[in-house]
C-alpha cells in the first residue's frame, strides 16, 4: 500500500486513524511488508505482500481465497475480450461512466471482475475482501494508482465512514452469515447523499422452483470437503457432464443450461458469446463457486424491499436482474453516523 492512502483506512474496532508503525520491506512508495499502528486503541495490523490485512487468515471465506486464485483472470473483460463485466456493472449501477474526483467503496472483490471496470471510471477505489482473493485482485490491478485492496470483513470494515461518493457489493451478501447485518453495515460508510448498487441470489419460494435448485441438496456435503478435494471433483464432474448436455442439446434443441442447472453444473452456453474453451472455464469455476461457498442465503424481493427501508435509503430501486435481485439507493442527505 502507498502511504498516502492512509486517509482512506480506520481501525475497525475503535474507529480511530491509522499511522505507519513499522516498515520492513518497501519498492518505491509502495509499503510491500510491515505494520499499521491505531491511534486511538493501538491495535496493530499487518502489512502483507502490500495489501493491509484487517481479517484473520483462516475465516469462512477460504473457498473463495483459493477460487480466485486458481482463476484470477477468467471472468475479467480483459481476458475474454467481451465486454460481459463492463455491461452488467454499468447496468446494474445506473452510474456514470466518468467518475473523476469521486470515491468508491466496493465489498466482496473477488479476483477485481468489477474492480477492473471501476478503475476505468477515473475514481479512487477501495476494494475490499475478506478472502486472500486480494492477492489475485492485487496481481492484476495492484499497479494502479487510484487503487488501495485491503482484506477486511464487511461487519467490521477499516475505512472511513460518511465519505464514500459509490458503494458496490455485488455477488456478495449471499455469502455471509448474517444478510441483513451484512447489508445494514454498508450505508454508513456512504456520505450523505452517495449512491449505493447491491445485489443477492434470489429465494423464489415456488416450490416447484425451489425444488429445481439441487445444488442445495449436496451443499451439505461438499461444504465440507477442503477446496483441493472439491474443486479436484468438480473438474471431473465438469469433463463427464458437459459433453453429455452438450450433445442432449444438440438432439433435442432444448438449452443445456437449463439441463446442467438440474444436475448442479453451470452453463454459460448460448448466454454468452464466450470461446469454447473460455465457456467450459467459467462452468467449472461457477460449479466450485457455487457448491463451496460455506454460506449461501438467497433472499425474496419482499425481504430485499424491507432492508431497503429499514437502511432509511431513498430514490430506491429494486429488481429482477442479472444474478437475482438487484437494489440500488441514495443515502438519506441527512444522515450521518460519528466517524
Ligand atoms: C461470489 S464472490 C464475488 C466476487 C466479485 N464481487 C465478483 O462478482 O466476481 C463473493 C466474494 O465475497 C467475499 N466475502 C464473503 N464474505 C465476506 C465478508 N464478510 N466481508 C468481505 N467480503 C466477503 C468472498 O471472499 C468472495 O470473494
């Protein structure tokens, strides 16, 4: 990290400013090895391989260290050469796609699919995740100037409050314990006024729907394997299943999609206009993602409305949408919290 993006960070626990404590290993103005020091509770927190770590390093979230960084680059635009991520972001956020002088606070980077875009808006980002996915995100983006990773958890995130212009959380709530506390954490950290964009996997509550959703029925156990045996598993299951609904759809002419979702294999087949190669990629990282993630709590849009209104955000919008419910909103311009 660049000391200059201290201004950006705040101890998670008393709120307090951070100081450079120690200095071990530097390249250029970049901070790669050493420790923060809290002004206020003197808790200190490390630097590691330039990224300052808030988080303990094993936490629920492994799965998801080891998925982006087995596949740190396979859902970035500048991999595929579509622009896949860059679409659903501005989409799903109605911002603008000329950011200068503003802030964005983005929770649940991943490997940096949308902290790619988010850079070419002209803002200052602050990508947090709770997993070592800031690793894979740092190797891609970490050159980039208007940019600090930390690995923080968003119940307990070390940056400023009131302050942030754009909030973006996507892919993410779904994968914590606690939706709604995960939710009610992120407005606060807005200024009065900022924009925020979430989204989370969608509950259908049909039960004919519900029931078509058989990756819940094995979660149970392939939660419990280690990542290495899991992911091990899901490429052989990968290599065996995805020709067969390849060629069923073939004969047939129905979607292997909707075939694949049955049997717990994503297909992005006749979605995108990925190259074959790159397709099979993204089914064998979704299947892993989507059977590993040690929490997966979709919710309905009623309950979507109802945090909405119970953060007190206003212009709000909430809809169907790329990966289940979509919801964005405007801090009310009289709130504040004490920083
Ligand atoms: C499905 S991935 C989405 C990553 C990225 N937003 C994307 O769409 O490609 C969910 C991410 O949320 C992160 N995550 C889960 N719990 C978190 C928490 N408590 N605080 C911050 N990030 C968290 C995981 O580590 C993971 O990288």
């Amino acid at each position: 990290m660049r000391k200059a993006h201290l201004e950006y960070l705040r101890c998670p626990h008393c709120r307090g400013r951070l100081g450079i404590h120690q200095v071990d290993e530097s390249v250029g103005d970049k901070i790669k090895e050493g420790t923060l020091l809290c002004t206020g509770c003197t808790e200190v927190y490390q630097i590691i391989r330039f990224i300052p770590r808030f988080v303990p390093i094993n936490n629920y979230a492994a799965s998801f260290g080891f998925e982006w960084n087995k596949h740190p680059r396979t859902l970035l635009d500048s991999y595929t050469g579509l622009k896949i991520t860059e679409e659903r972001f501005f989409n799903e956020t109605k911002w603008e796609r000329d950011l200068q002088n503003e802030t964005i606070l983005e929770i649940g980077s991943g490997a940096g699919r949308y902290t790619e875009i988010a850079l070419q808006t002209g803002a200052f980002i602050v990508s947090i995740d709770y997993s070592n996915a800031v690793e894979a995100n740092y190797a891609a983006h970490g050159d980039r100037e208007n940019l600090l990773i930390v690995q923080g958890d968003i119940y307990k995130l070390p940056v400023r409050r009131d302050f942030f212009d754009k909030l973006l959380c996507i892919g993410v709530l779904q994968h914590t314990p606690d939706v709604r506390g995960a939710f009610l954490s992120l407005p606060p950290f807005l200024k009065p006024g900022g924009r925020l964009t979430i989204d989370v996997y969608c509950k259908f509550n049909k039960w004919y729907k519900d029931l078509l959703m058989t990756k819940y029925y094995i979660r149970p156990v392939t939660t419990r394997l280690s990542p290495e045996a899991l992911y091990r598993l899901c490429e052989k299951y990968v290599n065996f299943l995805y020709p067969i609904t390849g060629l069923f759809h073939k004969l047939t002419g129905i979607s292997s999609r909707k075939l694949s979702l049955i049997f717990s294999m994503a297909d992005y087949r006749g979605v995108y206009d990925l190259s074959e190669k790159v397709l099979k990629e993204w089914a064998l990282l979704d299947t892993f993602d989507f059977l590993s993630a040690a929490y997966d709590n979709p919710l309905n849009i009623d309950e979507v409305r109802v945090l909405f209104k119970e953060a007190e955000l206003e212009d709000v919008e909430i809809n169907y949408g790329y990966n289940g419910i979509e919801g964005r909103g405007r801090r009310n311009a009289k709130q504040h919290s004490i920083a």
